[in-house]
C-alpha cells in the first residue's frame, strides 16, 4: 500500500516536472527563434541581403530623417548641461538614482568631451561657426554618421535581450565549446555573438559583448578579442564600399577576401599581446559552466542550460526596462563623446598632412608586394584607424583597380575605427585602453594585408 501510494507520488511528480519542462522550453524556444530571427536571418533586401533588423532600421532612419538632426542635437546638448551640474554641483537627484549617475557622474576629462561635442554638433546643426568644424567632411560627417546610429541603437536596444536573456547562448555555447574555443580561444556561448557580431552592424555586435561582460559571461580578454576580431561591418555597407572603389562587379570575390582575412585575424590575434595579456578574469559573478557533466549528453546538458537561462529572464517588463537602460547608455554616453572624438580626428586626418608622413614607411611594403599606385595607397592603409570611410576616399580616386580591390577589402577586415565602435569601447567597462586598439589595428592590418594581396593578385 505504502510502495504504490510512493509510486503515485513519483509519477505526480515526474507529471508535474514534465509541465515545468514543457513550459521552460517554450520560453526558451520561442523568444530565442524571435531573437535569432531579428538578429540572423537573411533576407534578400533589393540588391543585397540584409537581415530584419537592418530592415527596420532603414526604414525608422527613412520615416525619421526630418526629425534626427535635432534629436541629436537635443540629446548631446542635455548630456552636456547634465554632466557639468554633476561636476560643479553633485546634486542629491543625481547622486540618489543609479541610472542618473551612470550617466551624467563622469570624469572630468569626458565631461570636457562632451562640451566639445556639444559645440561641435550645434555648430553643425544650424550650419555656423567656424566652417571647419562643419564642413562636409568633418562634422557633417559625423552628424550625419550620429543620426544613423541613434537609430540603430534604439531598435536594437529593445530586441537585444531576446538574443542574449532566453537561452540561446547557453544552447549553442555547450554544443559548440569545442569548436569555438580551441579555434578563437573563446568561449562556446559565444558563437551567437560571434555570428551576430559578424553580419550585423558593427556598433550592435560591440553592445551585445559589452553586455555579456558587464552580466558575468565573458572575462576581459575574451570580451575584447570578440569586439575587436568579430565586430564587422554588415554586408549592406560591404557592397556599399565596392560600390564607392568601382570593385562591386567583383563583390563575391571581394566579400570572399574579408571572410578569409578576417577568420585568420580572429584566430591569431586573440593569442598575442595586447589581448592575451588582458586579465582573464570576469566583471561580475559567473555562474555559467559550460562543462558537460559526466554521464549527461551534450544535447540535453545544453538544452537544461537553455531552459534555466530563459526561466531566469523575467517578464516582458523586465527585457524593456533592460533595453530602455541599454538605450540611455548609448544615448547619453555615446553620441557626445562620438561627436568630439570623431571631428576631432577627421580635422586631424582631412587639413593636416599627419597620415601621409606616417605611411611613407608603408610605399616600400606595397611596392614589394606589386601594388600600383604605392605611394597614393599608403595613406588609405592607415587612416581606417580614424573612420571606415576614409580608406574608400582616398582610394577612390586611384586608377588601378588592384589596389582598389586591396584598400576596400583591408578597411572592411582592419575594423577598429574611432569614430564608432573605438569609442564605445573606449566608454564601456571592458578592460581596453586606446593603445591596445591603436596596436590590435596595425596587427589586422599586418596579417590581413598580405592575404588580400595575395587573394588580390590570383585575381587580376
């Protein structure tokens, strides 16, 4: 009597695990498919393929365009005035709220970025001032770079958490640990990053890292070596760079080229200085453990990962107010500094003659490798660094169509660009200094170089 009442009681409560289980998978199922959707999938767009979320985008960015140059503005200007009351007065209200402080309470030396940043954009704004700051090659390429980005950033600030709160990290990161780590030296969880990083645009995949280590996924060096090796250009702004050199009839091959450069730098450069010796160690408690225990598949230890991450995501109130944070810390922190940084560089790299005298040392390299037009291709090898469209205008006007295909594939592979994701690294958490991108640029560019060169010449 006893023995049956105990087996009646096991299989209530084996039914009732099997319900949890049902309904942990279907909040790990669903979401992750919407996130995978939005982030991953293809979808022919026009000309090119694009994935949903650059689709809605483009289309905000269309319906928007009357109204984003004075978001902008309006943004960068109440940063600015919020950040210097923080310093002059440390008011209670902003002391007292968390979201408050990580926003305005800044240093000194960003506060005095920002200031510059808001001069510059509403100089740029209303079109007066001094003409440098807003010529259509300097701040006017910047604003016009900003109010693409907000755009960007609010999409996908509010369907990130689908991506990364419901599982499917954890289920791919089991199941593809020993392909991704002995390969990139990351972690498995990180291959959706990676594939995300990859084919979207590269400001969103440098969110998604800078969330994953700011949430305990990744340690330092593993979130710097994904930013900086994985975080490409998208497809669309691909063939938008052949288009700009004249090289588009040669897209696939040209697209060919980037994958197999920049496969080879991530591989690489994760394994020497300066991303080797960032510390290893994680920005907050990690409790993820990718290790399949003994006597359990690889499958279903995946798949039990899975479903406690997604149980564990909270409500749709909860994914909100995460992307609503995300999008004020963009907001807020990024375009200001962005705006001073980067017409600050373009001034330096459009009305000085610093890059032409730095990549002097550079002719003789081309030159070795029979590149045409040596001496007017140094400068585009180097100033990527700067903005990733430079590379495409100086080289635009270099009648070879070699060293054309070169440029265009090496600025797409080199990746660091200051006036973008160099900056959101910058302000992020992540353990990275400017000489650590300045030093990862020059080693992409010293790896990459000779194998589209070399892809190059098979070619012509």
């Amino acid at each position: 009597m006893n023995e049956s009442l105990k087996q009646m009681e096991e299989i209530e409560e084996q039914e009732v695990y099997d319900s949890l289980n049902r309904k942990g998978l279907m909040k790990f199922i669903i979401p992750s498919l919407f996130g995978i959707f939005i982030f991953l999938f293809p979808i022919f767009d026009g000309n090119t393929f694009n994935i949903p979320l650059g689709i809605i985008t483009e289309y905000l960015i269309e319906a928007l365009s009357a109204f984003l140059p004075a978001i902008v503005t309006t943004i960068i200007v109440v940063s600015t005035i919020m950040s210097v009351i923080s310093a002059l007065f440390k008011p209670a209200f902003i002391q007292k709220s968390e979201i408050l402080t990580s926003l305005f309470d800044v240093s000194y030396f960003w506060t005095v970025t920002r200031i510059l940043g808001s001069i510059f954009a509403v100089m740029t704004f209303i079109g007066s001032g001094w003409s440098f700051i807003y010529s259509d090659v300097t701040g006017q390429v910047m604003f016009d770079l900003l109010t693409t980005l907000i755009v960007w950033f609010f999409v996908a600030s509010f369907l990130m958490p689908y991506l990364i709160n419901f599982g499917i990290m954890e289920f791919f990161g089991t199941l593809l640990r020993r392909v991704i780590k002995p390969l990139f030296t990351l972690p498995g969880r990180s291959a959706i990053d990676l594939l995300a990083s990859w084919i979207g645009n590269v400001n969103v995949g440098v969110v998604i890292t800078r969330e994953q280590y700011e949430t305990g996924f990744y340690t330092g060096r593993e979130a710097a070596a994904i930013a900086t090796c994985f975080s490409t250009v998208s497809l669309p702004f691909c063939l938008v760079i052949a288009g700009m050199l004249d090289v588009d009839h040669m897209f696939p091959l040209f697209y060919l080229a980037i994958v197999i450069a920049g496969v080879v730098s991530a591989v690489i450069v994760p394994r020497i200085p300066p991303i080797s010796k960032l510390p290893d160690t994680y920005y907050s408690n990690n409790t993820y453990q990718e290790d399949v225990p003994e006597n359990v598949s690889k499958f279903r230890w995946a798949l039990e990962q899975a479903v406690n991450r997604a149980k564990n995501a909270g409500t749709f109130k909860n994914q909100v107010k995460q992307g609503n944070d995300i999008f004020l810390g963009i907001a807020f922190v990024l375009l200001p500094q962005v705006m001073a940084i980067g017409t600050v560089a373009l001034l330096i790299a459009e009305f000085t003659p610093f890059f032409q005298m730095i990549s002097k040392p550079i002719i003789p390299i081309l030159e070795l490798m029979q590149l045409p037009e040596a001496a007017e291709a140094a400068p585009a090898t180097i100033v990527g660094f700067i903005d990733m469209f430079l590379p495409a205008v100086l080289a635009s006007g270099i009648e070879a169509e070699i060293t054309r295909f070169v440029i265009g594939a090496l600025s797409l592979v080199q990746i660091i660009y200051l006036t973008e994701m160099g900056t959101l690294l910058l302000i992020s958490k992540i353990p990275i200094k400017l000489w650590h991108l300045l030093l990862i640029f020059l080693e992409r560019t010293a790896i990459s170089l000779p194998i589209i060169v070399l892809i190059a010449h098979m070619i012509y």
